[in-house]
C-alpha cells in the first residue's frame, strides 16, 4: 500500500511518489503575525500535522518548513488595497511592528505545541529572506517575466503560459473579474507585486536594486521554500483561500525562475465554519483557543475534533461539537489511563492495518477514528495489547494518549464496610456527572463480597456487568480502582 492524495493541482487522488525515498520536503503556508490565530487557521495547520505524522507513520523522514510572515505590508496583491496589518497592529498595541511579530510569533508557537502540532524543522521569517528574494526577482527581471517600473517589480503575467493551472482561475478570467484599480506602474492591472517602493509611512523596508521598499506576499514562499528545500518539493499545504491567489502565484514566480516544476502534491484543506460561513477575523466571527481553553476544553479536544472531520470537507464548528469530542476524549483517556503502562503488549496487526490503510486512503482520518473505536470495543483482545495499539495510532492522532492530562478525568476516592473490615475504593471517570451513581457502587460493593466469599463464578459475572456498563475494575493494594472506560 502507498498514500493516496488528493492533489489540487491535477484534481485527482494520486498515489505519493517521493522525490527522494527516504526524506520527503514539506511546505506549510504559515500566519501573518499582527494578532492571534483563529482555530480556523488552526484546523489548516492540524491537516499538515496530520499529514506529516502520517508519513512518518509510513516511514518516512519529513523536512516540513513553515514560513512566519512577519512583513505585515501586502496580504493582497494592490499595493492600494493591500492594508498594512502589522503597522495598524503596532499602532493600537503602542509597540513596534518587530515586536508585534514576535509576540504573536510566539503566541502562535504556543497555540501549536498545545495542539501537540510538531514543531516545524524550521519557521522561517520573511525578515530573514529579504536577499533571497531579492535575488529570485532578479532572475525573473533577467529571464523576461519581470519589469521594473518607478522603483516597484512586478510579474507579467501574461508571460507564464501556465497561469491558471492550480486554480483554473484562466487568464481571460482574471481579466473579466479584475476589480483593481489602474495602476500606472503597472502593464496590466492584474500584474502581481515582487517588490513595493515604500511610501514614508512605512516602518519597515529594505535596501534593493530598484528602491528601498519591500516584497510581495506571495515571493516570500517561493524564496523561502526553494532556499530551504529546494527548486521541487514534494508537498506544499495550506488553507482552501490560498490556491488563489497566493499559490497561483507561487508556482509563476517559483517555475519562472527555475524553469522546474515547483511542487508535485498541493494539499489544501477546506474552511473551518461557524453558521455556515466562513470563520474569519474580518468577519469577527472567529475564536481563538483561548476562547476555547476558558470555556474549559482542553486544546486537545479540539483536536480531536478536527480529526473526526475530513479534510477536504468544510467543517461548522459548534460548541455541542466540541462537547461531543470531549466526552469522546475522556474516554480514551479512562481507557488508557486504566491500563497500566508499565506493561508492554503487542499491537493488534489486523487494527494497526486497517488505521493505515484509512490514512492511505487520502488522510481519512474520520475512518481512523472509527477503527480506534472499533479495537478498543473488542474485548477479545487483552487490555495490554489494546493500549499497546492505542498509543501506537497515538503516533499520528497525537492526543497525548501516553501521558494522561489528568484534568479531563476526575478521580475520587470513598470506602465502604464490609464485614467489620473498611474497604478502599477509587472511581476514575469523566466529569460530566456529578455523582456516582448508587447503582455502581452497589455492584462493586456485590462483587467484593463475592470476591472475599471466594465466589468467583459471581464475582466475574459481576466483573462483567461493570464492564457492561462501561467500568473497569482491578484490584490493588490500595483498594478497588475502578475506570470509566466508555
Ligand atoms: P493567514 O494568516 O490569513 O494567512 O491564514 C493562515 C492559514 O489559515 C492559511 O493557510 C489560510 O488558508 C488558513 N485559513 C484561514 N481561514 C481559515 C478557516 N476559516 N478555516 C480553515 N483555514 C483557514
Ligand atoms: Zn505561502
């Protein structure tokens, strides 16, 4: 078996062939810095994650690259319309664009890491690419793509002939739909911007051969994509808006340059919603995962959520939702945490394999999610082997499953009398209910006296009905621990 994609670029699901065997070279559209991310940012940079951890569970070493855009000019192509987001943001924070960078910089790391989304092998910052950029619009200068028009570059798009081929979006059709003002710099009103000659109100711009200003978005990912690995990738991601324009424009800049085919697999995941429409922060109906943590979800449960969706599905995000993959987590904590991990077991092939062929089969994660149920629900198989299992799918859900975050399950302890002796007990479940219930402790309470009658014909048949009922029962020096596990 091999991994089947969805590839934007050729509109099919394609087998994956490595550019290389052993290592495969990623490329993630990262955040514009100038304020938090949204968790529909957030669900885009979990598909990449969920990705990347998929081919390491197939073998393969991955070299994932994720740009931070931190040059807040143009998140649009018009110089005009291109509103300066980084410098609005420094206006109303009273700090300076370089420090709002770095401040939502970090912030956006901490939100990744809480997601348990593996730290990139490099974040690359636009500041720090300034002269490779430079210097890939000096080879379309001199290859015929770009002109230079009072200080400011830009791309003729007319002289890419395979303009279009990632979004369709065809020449003829950007012209109709162009609403961009003239620009007198420009040859046709849809060129796209390389470099900007900076007007004095921006703070911040480089030196360069045609004026001091600063690049275009969409030349930041081509340059740092091809310094850190190289003229072809293997996959390149982002969210659903970036196959137009930005990475439209990424393949005319990065194969105008090179004359290579930029990427072999475009990976684009559908928007996260919220009543039908599109989260975004221009629209103001967002969340961020703060929002989330302070309404006392763990940020796992979120993401536990974006795998129960597929990836190329738009997803409405609501609350119940949210509760839903909680309770869902919970008991995947309970069943985990009831299972000591001290002992190893085997993984369950037939499991393991068909979580693999669900990934294989274009990232289906929901199909995954339904086989983690499928082999913790069979009770044929011996706990040990189906943690062993569990964590080995942990591998790529990444739900922290090998170290329980206590604060989801709710552990407390009581004692009852049992023939002139105190029995010990512990209840380790979810906390959705506040009590436990009578009916629960009076069948614990049955099987000890079974137990201690030495009746075990009763006291497994009871073992049983708890388990029924979705309780695990084990025996300790401390007294009876008893596990929620579903
Ligand atoms: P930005 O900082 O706006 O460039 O967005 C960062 C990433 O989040 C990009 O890859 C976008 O495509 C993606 N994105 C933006 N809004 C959403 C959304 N509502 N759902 C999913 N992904 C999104
Ligand atoms: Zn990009």
């Amino acid at each position: 078996m091999t991994l089947r994609i969805y590839n934007t670029l050729t509109k099919q699901i394609e087998d994956f062939r490595p550019i290389d065997d052993k290592c495969v070279t990623m490329y993630s559209c990262g955040p514009t810095v100038y304020d938090f991310v949204h968790i529909g940012n957030l669900r885009t940079f979990m598909m990449a994650d969920f990705l990347r951890r998929t081919l390491l569970f197939l073998g393969y070493e991955v070299k994932h690259i994720k740009n931070i855009t931190d040059v807040g000019h143009l998140t649009q192509d018009d110089i005009d319309a291109g509103e300066d987001k980084m410098l609005k943001a420094a206006k109303r924070e009273h700090k300076t664009p370089q420090d709002i960078a770095r401040f939502y910089e970090e912030a956006f790391k901490k939100d990744e890491e809480k997601l348990h989304i593996l730290p990139a092998y490099k974040f690359t910052r636009a500041t720090e690419y300034i002269d490779e950029m430079i210097k890939l619009i000096e080879k379309l200068i001199a290859k015929g793509y770009a002109y230079e028009t009072n200080g400011s570059v830009y791309y003729d798009i007319n002289k890419f002939d395979k303009y279009g081929q990632l979004s369709g979006n065809a020449l003829e059709n950007l012209k109709i739909g162009a609403r961009l003002e003239a620009n007198p710099d420009k040859k046709n009103p849809y060129d796209l911007a390389l470099w900007l000659k900076s007007g004095e109100e921006h703070l911040m711009k480089w030196q360069s051969p045609w004026s001091v200003g600063y690049p275009g978005w969409h030349i930041e990912c081509s340059a740092m994509s091809i310094a850190n690995l190289g003229e072809t990738l293997d996959f390149h991601t982002g969210g659903e808006d970036n196959i137009f324009p930005h990475h439209e424009n990424e393949i005319a800049q990065s194969e105008g340059a090179t004359g290579k085919k930029f990427v072999n697999y475009w990976v684009h995941a559908r928007f996260l919603l919220v009543d039908g429409e599109k989260m975004s922060k221009s629209k103001g109906n967002f969340y961020t995962l703060k929002d989330i943590e302070e309404k006392g979800f763990d940020p796992l449960v979120y993401r536990y959520l974006c795998l129960t969706a597929h990836f190329q599905s738009q997803m409405n995000f609501t609350w119940q939702s949210l509760k839903d993959s909680q309770n869902a987590l919970k008991k995947l904590y309970a069943f985990a945490g009831s299972v000591d991990s001290k002992e190893e077991g085997s993984g369950i092939e037939k499991y393991i394999e068909k979580f693999q062929a669900a990934l294989e089969d274009n990232l289906n994660t929901p199909l995954a999610i339904a086989t983690v149920w499928e082999m913790i629900k069979d009770r044929s198989m011996s706990d040990r082997d189906r943690k062993t299992t569990l964590l080995k799918f942990d591998e790529v859900l990444g739900l922290g499953l090998s170290d329980i975050e206590p604060s989801l399950l709710k552990t407390e302890t009581g004692e009852f009398e049992l023939n002139g002796g105190n029995i010990k007990f512990s209840i380790t479940r979810s906390s959705t209910e506040d009590t436990i219930s009578e009916d629960l402790l009076d069948l614990v309470k049955e099987r000890e006296t079974a137990r201690q009658a030495k009746d075990f014909a009763t006291s497994d048949r009871l073992r049983n009905e708890l388990k029924k009922r979705g309780y695990e029962i084990k025996d300790t020096a401390e007294g009876i621990e008893i596990t929620e596990i579903e």
